[in-house]
C-alpha cells in the first residue's frame, strides 16, 4: 500500500474531474448532470466519452477506457501510478505524503533502466568487435558517420546466444530479470539466451534519456527485418516516437514523421533534426496525443510506394482530430527519405518540406491519380470521387476554394459541383444523426458493443451478464458479501476476471475500505480499471435488489453445472434439468 485511503481521498476531493478532463478535449453539456465530451484516446466525431460526476468517474463507450482522474492523468500523459498522483497532488497543491522510493515495483522499473543502458552501452562496444564486420559493413553502405552512429547510440548484438546474458550476469543482474526486461528469453531446458542476436541494434531512448526499449535489425535479407522489445515495466508497445527526445527541442514545433529508424537517422545527419518515427506497426492515438505536445506542424514523410501510401492513409485517419497542421511531403519515385538525401541532397528534402500538401489536397491528388482526367469518363470519375473529399471539409471558404480547383482542373464550371457537394453534405450530416441516435440509444441499453475486456465474456455471455450484475450490486450494496456468504464465492465465478475483480471487491469489503476505482487503481492494471469504471456505469442500470442478485447468483450456478457436464454426453433437456435441479440442492442454492 503506497499511499493511505486518506490521502487519495483527499486528492479525489481537490480534483474536479471535468476541469482537468477539459484541458485536454472539449466537454459538451458543461455543467449538466452528464457532461460529454470527444475521447481524448480514440478518434471520433460524436462524443462517446462520459463524465460521472457524483463518483468522479469517466468511461467511454467507444473504446472501453474508464477510470478516475488518476487513470486518466495515467493514460494521457503517459505516466505510471505513483507519477500520476505526484502529477495530481501537484495541481491541487498537496504535499506527497513520502517518497515511496523503496517500493518493489519502482525498483523493478529502476533495475529495468539500468539492465537497457548497460546493455546499450555493450551493443555500442561489440560495433567495434572483429565479429561486427557486416554491421559496419551496413552502416558504411548507409553513409552513417561514426558521429551519427554515436548520437544515435547504434550497436552489434553478437551472434552468439549468452554474449549480453554474461555481461550482464557479470554486472549483477539476474537471469530472471533480463528475462522480464526482454532482454532474454527462457529456454525449453530452463536455460536462459538472448534475445537479440547478430543484429544492428538502435536503442529507444525516452523523453528523459532512459534507454527503454531497442530495435534490432537483421543484416540480411531474412525475415522479420526487425525484432521489438516488447511489454516489459518500462515500455508499452505502441507508445513511444522514436528520436523525440532530440526532436521535441525543436524551436519551430515542426516534427517530420518518418517510416522507420534508418530514415529517422539519415535525417537527423543531413541536418533535419526534427524528424521522428512511430514505434510499432499501427500507428496509435496515443502517439498522436504525444507528438501533439510537441509540435504545431506535423510532416508525414513516407514511402510513395504502395504500403507507404497507404500508411499515409491510416495515419490521416488517425491525425483527424489532432490539434496540429498535417502536410504531406511527396516522395515520388518510390524512394524513402534515405534514398532521396543520397541521389539529390538535402535541398531536395527542403523542397518537398516546402511544397508538401495538406490533407484534401493529398485525398484530391490520390483521387486524380485514379483517372486520366483528359477524357470525359476521366473528369467524371475524378469529380464523383472529389466530392466524397469536399463534403469532409468542415470549413466552407476552404471549401469552396477546393471546389474552383476541381472545377478548374476539370475544365468545368463550379456549380454543379458546389451543387453535387451540398447534397452529398446533406447525406453525411443525416447520417451523423442517425450515428449520434443509435450511440444514445446504445448507451441507454448498456450495450457495450464487446468493448468489455473481458476475453471470456463472448462465449460466456449469460454467465458474464449475471457476473456483472453481481459485482455491480456489490458496488451498491457491500453488505450483500456477508449476506450471500454461503452462496457465493470466488468459486461461483465462471471468468477469470470476474472472478479476480470479486475477490479484490471483497478482500476490501472485508476491511472496510472504499470501493471508489481511484483506491484500486495502484495494484490494478488498466483492464481492471477499465472494467471497475464499466461496473461503476453498469451499476447505474440494475435494480440493486436482494431478489436479482439471488437470480444472478442462481443463473451463474447453472452455467458453472453445464461446465462440468461432459461434452457430448448426449443429456436431454430434460435430463439436464433434472441434473441441475439436484447438484442446486446439494449446494443449497
Ligand atoms: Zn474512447
């Protein structure tokens, strides 16, 4: 326990939810009963985000995030527990009760940072090595100079399968250690090896200079090209920008999004210190919200073959509701930035830095592309596809310029487009209605679209139903735990989440503690979290009754009993029945 009940609940008092959820997305219907407001965590149009302001709590029905203001703070400015109350109590100008520096898992974080820089700091020696020839070799082909190669922190990973398993064993840490640290994996035979070998290794360096994660690339032409750290105690997959800890001290606030390490690299030496790289596959909102922190301008810089384009595509989507300025560099001729700096310098990347486009006209210029508009059935097909483009366009000046630019291209006259693009408006904003109807009428039936991470849940659906009812009538009725003692149990539970949400429920029942999400959320992860701020809402919709969590108590002995009947023992209905009727009556149900 890192910090008394009376201390979060005393932060919970000074904070004001609303207030601080306001500082990062626009909340609509201030002050009513149910303020809403555009999830800060997916991308959306109509606001799915829900504030509950008598337990100070939020959740969206779009994509499942729930929590308190600690989560929140957790989520969005990328913090951990402890850093997210720091954050809290800062804001409501409360002292932190005391340093809790000697906890287990803030000392697993800390072991962690050292393991990866001791690590990064052996990768860069074994570049020196005889066996790191072909590394060298690679980065000579890529024109890196070896200061290049210093600021970026590159190494070798020999190939070997213990080279940084000794080293570091050497240094003190322990086997199962570098194991959770992703630095190395357990053997069928219980022997320990590493995880990366004969690779060209690029460390991953966060905001504060920790060395978090690293990146290893293959020096052939084998497959995968490049292995990840994954999830350990210091990294999340999907959350960092490669290279920002350089960029964000750029004093313009223009960042230049790249495809990956190599083409960030080769920006950085040709002096374009302000380019980064999403880590991971899927480029992901909270990418976006941490890249809008540090920039007001942001140049999407991909390939203009075919998965770069359609990469450019996805981030477009993604970047739809960023608060910065999005421009599309062109890179024509299937090059990468890389390639581009080396057949003609700089100045080339500074002319399609200059000339780059923004998001319509890139959707207009992809949709040209499409047709050879010096025919008729050519200028057609292009302005069908232009008015799809022109009707997302929220500002009408912008908008009408776009339409005299088609028109002009096409040789024809604007009305009948500006005519074609009013009803294609009309169509679109029916249709946001009709989503907005449905979204509420969801809402109001509780229907969560199988955003409930629970993975059990869909083939368990009755059982999950009763389950939730049950612990959000606990949530309302604590008593109900002693009440119902002899009926329910960790064992009636027929999913594992629930039935590990029951037992944390009642181990804080049994000593009398709040049930309030923001007294779980330090030993919880955020799928309990989630699942907490989901019951919280879901509580909202039941009766709270004796008589229905008797029911659910019921129901979910049934589902327990069709479990243990053997598959294909080929019961009748009625044999079934009967089956149950008497195991109901040895259990005293
Ligand atoms: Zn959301």
């Amino acid at each position: 326990m890192r910090f008394s009940d009376d201390f979060i609940s005393e932060l919970r008092a000074r904070t004001d939810l609303e207030e601080l959820v306001g500082r990062y997305t626009e909340i609509r219907d201030r002050g009513s009963s149910r303020p809403r407001a555009l999830c800060p965590f997916h991308s959306e149009k109509t606001p799915s985000f829900f504030i509950y302001r008598e337990n100070q709590s939020f959740y969206c029905f779009g994509c499942g995030i729930g929590g308190d203001a600690i989560t929140f703070v957790r989520n969005i400015e990328r913090l951990d527990y402890v850093e997210a109350v720091r954050f809290l109590a800062e804001r409501a100008g409360m002292n932190m009760p005391t340093d809790p520096v000697d906890d287990e898992y803030l000392r697993l974080r800390r072991r962690c940072y050292e393991a990866n820089r001791e690590a990064a700091r052996f990768f860069y020696a074994c570049l020196k090595t005889e066996s790191a020839a072909p590394a060298r070799e690679y980065l000579k082909k890529r024109q890196l100079s070896p200061e290049t190669v210093k600021h970026f922190g590159l190494g070798y990973a020999p190939d070997t399968w213990d080279a940084l398993l000794k080293h570091l064993k050497g240094k003190g840490f322990t086997e199962s250690e570098l194991v959770a640290f992703y630095l190395a994996r357990q053997g069928k035979n219980g022997h320990a090896y590493d995880v990366f070998r004969n690779k060209l290794m690029f460390p991953i360096i966060d905001l504060r200079g920790n060395v978090i994660a690293f990146g290893g690339r293959v020096l052939d032409d084998s497959k995968p090209k490049y292995i990840n750290t994954s999830d350990t105690v210091v990294y999340k997959k999907g959350s960092g920008i490669y290279a920002l800890n350089f960029a964000k001290n750029n004093k313009e606030r223009k960042l230049i999004l790249c495809e990956g390490y190599m083409d960030v690299i080769a920006m950085h030496q040709a002096g374009f210190t302000n380019a980064v790289a999403a880590l991971g596959t899927a480029f992901t909102q909270e990418q976006v919200s941490l890249l809008s922190r540090y920039c007001d301008e942001l140049y999407l810089s991909f390939d203009s073959d075919g998965a770069g384009q359609t990469a450019t595509r996805r981030a477009l989507r993604m970047l739809e509701n960023a608060p910065m300025k999005i421009k599309v560099m062109n890179l024509s001729g299937g090059k990468d930035p890389d390639e581009i700096i080396k057949s003609e310098g700089k100045q080339k990347i500074d002319e399609l830095i200059s000339t780059a486009q923004n998001d319509t006209e890139f959707a207009l210029s992809g949709a040209r592309a499409k047709y050879d508009i010096k025919t008729d059935g050519g200028k057609l097909g292009y302005i069908n596809d232009a008015v799809l483009v022109l009707a997302g366009i929220s500002n009408p000046v912008e908008r009408s310029i776009y339409i005299n630019r088609v028109a002009e291209e096409t040789g024809t006259a604007p009305e009948p487009i500006q005519h074609q693009v009013e009803r294609a408006l009309k169509t679109r904003s029916a249709r946001a209605r009709q989503e907005d109807f449905e979204h509420r009428a969801r809402e109001a039936a509780g229907d969560d679209r199988g955003k409930i991470p629970n993975p059990e849940r869909r083939d368990n659906l009755r059982a999950c139903k009763a389950e939730e009812t049950i612990l959000a009538s606990l949530l309302l009725n604590p008593d109900f735990l002693t009440r119902f003692a002899g009926t329910l149990g960790a064992d009636s539970f027929v999913t594992k989440v629930n039935r590990e949400l029951y037992q944390g429920i009642a181990e804080r029942i049994r000593n009398h503690r709040p049930l309030d999400i923001s007294y779980f959320a330090e030993d919880s992860t955020n799928e309990t979290i989630n699942m907490l701020a989901y019951l919280q809402t879901f509580s909202k919709k039941i009766a709270g009754t004796k008589r229905e969590f008797e029911d659910c108590i019921n129901t979910l002995a049934e589902e327990k009993l069709k479990k243990t009947v053997p598959a294909g023992e080929g019961l009748s209905d009625a044999d079934f029945l009967r089956l149950i009727e008497s195991k109901k009556n040895k259990m005293g149900v």
